[in-house]
C-alpha cells in the first residue's frame, strides 16, 4: 500500500520560515519525480516545485528564490524549504510523487501552512 505522509506545516510569521517533508512508502521512491503544490482558499491548486529523479530542479516563479526543494532518496523523502515566507504563501501543501510521464501519481494528505502576524 502506497503512503505519503506530510509533515512540517503550521504557524510562521511573515519573513519565517518552515520545511516541509513528505515520507513515502509502498514505492521505489527513487523512480518518482517529486513535487509540491498548494492551494489556498477560494483558489485552484498550482504548481509550487519539481525535483526530477536525477534531481533537477524546477519552480514556480512566485517562490523562486525563497523556496527549496530537495529529496533523500535513502530516506525515501521530499522536502521543501521555505524561507522568507509572506502572507500570500498561506495555503494547505501538498505533495506528489510521479512515475514517468505521469501515468502514475500519489498524492499526500495535505499541510497547512499559514503566515501570520
């Protein structure tokens, strides 16, 4: 049985910083590209970072720059660390492991990330 469990979200100021972490098992995880997306409320879900399984990387313009993503294939792990992170980037994350051209994605539960003062 596949699982992504998500972890590191919560609370953080404006300027803070989080990192994410989304633990696979049910997989051989260092054949899945991962990926991180968010929706916030009232919005549709988009696309935030990739890191391919040779471990390019790629982002969205919006956190290019604050945010990074990265993997631990022996831990079977993806991360995103966000750095100075602002009001707008307040938004449930989540993350997606892909097989290939996308035949084949798992999805975590989600975490909330909220920025507050």
């Amino acid at each position: 049985q596949v699982q992504l469990v998500e972890s590191g979200g919560g609370l953080v100021q404006p300027g803070g910083s989080l990192r994410l972490s989304c633990a696979a098992s049910g997989i051989i995880f260092n054949l899945y590209t991962g990926e991180w997306y968010r929706q916030a409320p009232g919005k549709q879900r988009e696309f935030v970072a990739t890191i391919t399984t040779g471990g390019s990387t790629n982002y969205a313009g919006s956190v290019k720059g604050r945010f990074t993503i990265s993997r631990d294939n022996a831990k079977n792990t993806v991360y995103l660390q966000m750095n100075s992170l602002k009001f707008e980037d307040t938004a449930v994350y989540y993350c997606n492991l892909v097989l290939g051209d996308g035949a084949l994605r798992y999805w975590g539960q989600g975490t909330q990330v909220t920025v507050s003062s």
